[in-house]
C-alpha cells in the first residue's frame, strides 16, 4: 500500500499508529524530538483510544488500545471490526469503555487488559508457551520465540532505514527457524515428575472397589452436590444482602421524607393550636358580649317582673275591671243626671254653670282616661314585643353560638388526635427502623453456614 497525499495530512501520523501496534515502543516511532510525544498527541485525553483490525487465516479480531493509569494499555477482542461499537446513533464516538463493553455482544471474547509491552509483542508474536499466555494464542500473527528481529525490520520498512531485501530475508528466516531454539528441559523435568502422581490420580477415578462402585466419583458427587449447594448459598446470601442493602438504602432515603413529614405536621400542630387559641380567644369575647347582653336582658326582666308586682300590689286588674266598666257608670251618671235636671230644672242658670264645669271635668276626665288607656296598652304591647324578641335573639344566638363552638371544637379535637396518631405512628416506625436490625437471624445463620 502506498499513502500519497500534501505534507500535514496525517501520512505520518497513521504510520506511526500503525507501526506502535507491530513494535509497542513509544521511543522508536520516527517522532522527532521537538513534538508531541506519542501519548499527549495519540491519546490527548484519559477516554481516547485507537482501535486496530487484525485479519488472519482464521478470521479476524480487533485490539484496542486504551489510555490506562496515565499509560497506553490494551484490550483484545476476539471478533471483527463493528462500528456500531464505538459509534452512537448520532454518529459520535463513544468516549467510555463501560459504555462500549455493553454494546460488544456477550459471544465475543474481550480479555484483560494488558499493560506490558513486552508481554503485548509475546502474544502477537506468538512466544506464547507460558501457562498466563495460553488464552491469548488465538491472536498471534506468527508463532517465533525468537521473533525480536521481525518487529526491527517492520519498524526499518515503516521509517525507511536498511531496506536492503536479503537483510529483510535473511532476518524474517531466522526469526522463523525453530530449530536455533533452546530446549528447556525443567520445563519436561516437572512435567514428568507430575505424570505419576496425575496418573494414579487418573486410576484411582476409573478403579472400582469390590462392589463395582468408583469410590472418587462417589466422593466427587457428593462434592460436587455440596459445592452446588454452597454456590446455591453463596447466591442465596448475595441476593440477601442485596435486598438488605436495597431496604437500607430505602429506608435511609425516606427518613429524611419521614422528617420533612414530622416537621411538617408539627407545623400544622401548631398551627392548628394557635388557630384554635384564636378561635377560642374569638369564642371567650362573644361569650363574654353575649353574657353581658345577657345580663341586660335579664336585668330588663327583673324590672319587668319588678312593675308586674307593683301593678298587682295596685289591684290592676280591678282597675281594668272598672275601667270595663265605664260604660255602664256613664249610663248610670246620665240617667243620675237626668234626675238631677228635673230635681234643679228651677236653678237652670246655676246648673248650667256647674253643668259647663261638669262637661269640663268630664271631657278632661275622658281624655285622660284615654291617654292613660292608651300609654298602658303600648307599654304591654312594647313589653311583650321586647321580651319576646330579646328571648328568641337570645335563644338564637346562644343556640348558635353553642352549635358554632361545638362543631368547631369537635373538628379541632379530630384533628389533632389525627395529627398526634400519625406522628405517635411515624415517630415509631421511626425508631423501629432506627432500632432493628433486618435479617439478623439469617445473617448469623449464613455465617456459620460459611
């Protein structure tokens, strides 16, 4: 392949990537010294990262090259390039690696990560004999122990120094020669002297005892059965502690509501007193009004019965009896005056005098029995309007009042005896979830279990 392209166009810059994923070495990339060094240019910020696509034989696998601890580290993932990975739907880059882990299919293999460089050109070069190195065999390129000089001609190809062909041939042939390696004969020493002892391992999982039953594999039931049983258990206290961390932090959360509630109806609780110590302030100045109302009215009473005593110690109802009978006395005096008239008929000039003074007196009698008459009748009609009107005011009034306080009374009293049950309650369930300790006997149980 051949880049082609005006100088700043990033020829070099993808080169470079290129040839860190072959040699792993930050030092021996062609960066001049005047610039960016490979991490602050490749890898500005803690969430960049450079995602390599190896095709092999076999299929291909991506290598993820990730800022970790201040230090390029990386990550392979045993499947193809997809860009649904690293894209969202808006077509941005997805800056965080757990945002990525989730979108990678469970299918698809993602190992450790993998901060040595060293061990980094091991796997893609296939020194992979080692027991940690054994998962990662699936993605080396080529298989060499001695394979140092194949990532130094690479690097010569990528910044153009010794390209002579039979330099390039002669290091890639060595490099693959397997017969220059050494042999490490600890290596077949210690498996061999594990063979006998793996071997009467094996026998003793195939030997039966005399009544044809495999004492191991017996035992390694029963084993296995308890070993099901402690995962069962080790599941079992998991999800315990998981509902007793979940109904803590639940509980935790809601006592500040519970709080805010109590705060709350302590709030309305005094509200609610000092509106009812308003109302029965209001209730104790009408009463004291009405009382003294009261009082008039019954003093009005008093002089009431007071003038009705005085009225019969007068013998009031004779008086009305004989002003009832006006009438006839007036009959009786014309008739005495008739007499009179013919007894005095002889002294006419006389008796006319008296006669005019009698008219007079009579006239002045009349009309001053009239008024009085008159007087009395609208002081009863007054007195009895004004006592009948005084005791339905008052009847009223009290019986009012009375209904306006008792229901009020009454709505206050529910109230707060609803208001100090709820806080009685909250309070309570307050110190129960302040005081007990959930899950205490299953706690102690698993432990001992464990």
């Amino acid at each position: 392949m051949h880049f082609i392209g005006t100088q700043g166009v990033g020829k070099s810059t993808l080169l470079r990537a290129i040839l860190f994923f072959y040699n792993a070495d930050k030092l021996r990339l062609g960066i001049p010294k005047e610039k960016k060094g490979f991490d602050l240019f490749y890898f500005p910020y803690d969430n960049s990262y450079i995602v390599y696509e190896v095709m092999r034989e076999n299929g291909a696998y991506c290598v993820l090259a990730m800022k970790s601890m201040k230090r390029v580290a990386f990550r392979f993932i045993d499947a193809p390039y997809c860009k649904d990975w690293f894209m969202n739907e808006r077509n941005e880059a997805i800056a965080e690696w757990p945002e990525i882990r989730k979108r990678i299919p469970t299918s698809s293999t993602v190992s450790s990560l993998v901060n040595d460089y060293y061990v980094f050109r091991d796997i893609i070069f296939g020194n992979n004999k080692s027991n940690e190195l054994l998962p990662f065999r699936k993605y080396a390129i080529v298989e060499s122990s001695n394979y140092q000089n194949i990532p130094r001609t690479i690097q010569n190809v990528f910044l153009n120094s010794k390209l002579d062909a039979d330099f390039i041939k002669g290091t890639i042939i060595k490099s693959m020669n397997e017969e220059e390696q050494a042999i490490d004969l600890n290596v077949y020493r210690s498996l061999i002297g594990t063979f006998e002892q793996e071997y009467t391992d094996v026998m003793l999982w195939l030997k039966p005892n005399k009544s044809g039953v495999v004492e191991v594999r017996k035992q390694a039931d029963i084993v296995i059965k308890r070993y099901r049983q402690l995962l069962y258990l080790k599941k079992q206290i998991h999800e315990s502690w998981t509902e007793l961390n979940f109904a803590e932090k639940t509980e935790t959360q809601y006592l500040p509501v519970l709080e805010d509630r109590i705060k709350e109806l302590e709030e309305k609780l005094s509200n609610f007193i000092r509106l009812s110590n308003e109302e029965k302030e209001k209730y104790d100045k009408e009463h004291d009004k009405l009382t003294k109302e009261y009082g008039i009215v019954e003093d009005k009473l008093k002089e009431s019965r007071r003038k009705r005593s005085y009225y019969e110690q007068m013998n009031i109802s004779n008086i009305i009896v004989r002003v009832n009978s006006e009438q006839d006395v007036n009959t009786d005096l014309a008739n005495t005056k008739e007499a009179l008239n013919k007894l005095t008929s002889l002294y006419q000039d006389i008796m006319d005098k008296y006669n005019g003074l009698f008219r007079e007196l009579d006239a002045n009698l009349k009309e001053f029995e009239t008024e009085k008459k008159e007087d009395m009748l609208k002081v009863k009609e007054r007195f009895t309007d004004d006592k009948s009107l005084l005791n339905q005011k008052r009847s009223e009034h009290e019986k009012e009042e009375r209904n306006r306080s008792d229901e009020h009374k009454e709505y206050l009293h529910a109230e707060i005896l609803k208001l100090t049950t709820e806080m009685s309650a909250l309070k309570e369930r307050e110190n129960t979830v302040r005081t007990t300790l959930h899950f205490k006997d299953e706690i102690e149980q698993k432990t001992e279990e464990l």
